[in-house]
C-alpha cells in the first residue's frame, strides 16, 4: 500500500492551478486508483472528486467516474448520491451535445442512486 503521505500529495496535485501538472497528477492516480489496488487511507470518494474538478483529461473524466463507482460499491459514506449526482451532471452534457440514449441511460442509473425510499419500520 501506498504511504498516507503520498495519498495526501496526489490530492493536492489534482488540484493543482496549471492543468499540465493537473494531468500528470490525473495520470499517477490512474496507477494509484487502478482496481484490485488498496484504497486510500480516507477513502475513494476526494480523490473521484478531484478528479472531476480538475477536468485535466476525458481520461481522468472516466477515471472518476469509475473512482465514484467503487466508493459507492465500498459503502463509503456519500458516496451513492455523489455518484447520483455525477451521473446527472454527465447525463445533462450528453442532453447539451445531443446524445440523448446516453443521457437516458445516465438519468436512469443517477435516479436509481438518488431516489431510494427508506423501507418503512415494521
């Protein structure tokens, strides 16, 4: 596992003020972030947003949303409605583009995250 520091570092890379060293800090989570690796200390979740802050590359786009999948599958908390509401966001830029069935597609998938009704107590 990678050392808590470094986990700090690349946070704050991917909010760096020049998008070049946005991009290299979005390249490095990708290794960092890759399936079967261990989770950062924190969680998934500031990294996935920080990602999509950064907006350094499409590569880092899909990096974060596959990033706030696994924070959702993990259980970390708040992770299913900031899912839901990347999922929204992403689904009204494919509207803005023309890409309706994808924009379907994502408004489907967000309001299954956002909209579950508590089971009512017995």
């Amino acid at each position: 596992p990678l050392p808590p520091a470094v986990w700090t570092a690349l946070l704050v890379a991917l909010g760096a003020l020049s998008r070049g060293g946005r991009q290299v800090a979005a390249t490095l989570a990708g290794v960092a972030l890759a399936p079967g690796r261990d989770a950062p200390p924190r969680g998934l979740l500031p990294y996935a947003r920080a990602l999509c802050l950064g907006g350094a590359s499409p590569s880092a786009d899909e990096l974060a949303l596959a990033t706030y999948r696994r924070a959702a599958e993990r259980g970390e908390p708040g992770a299913a409605a900031a899912l839901g509401a990347e999922l929204r966001s992403r689904a009204l830029g494919a509207v803005r583009a023309g890409r309706r069935l994808e924009a379907v597609a994502l408004l489907r998938e967000s309001r299954a995250l956002l909209c579950v009704v508590p089971a009512r107590p017995g």
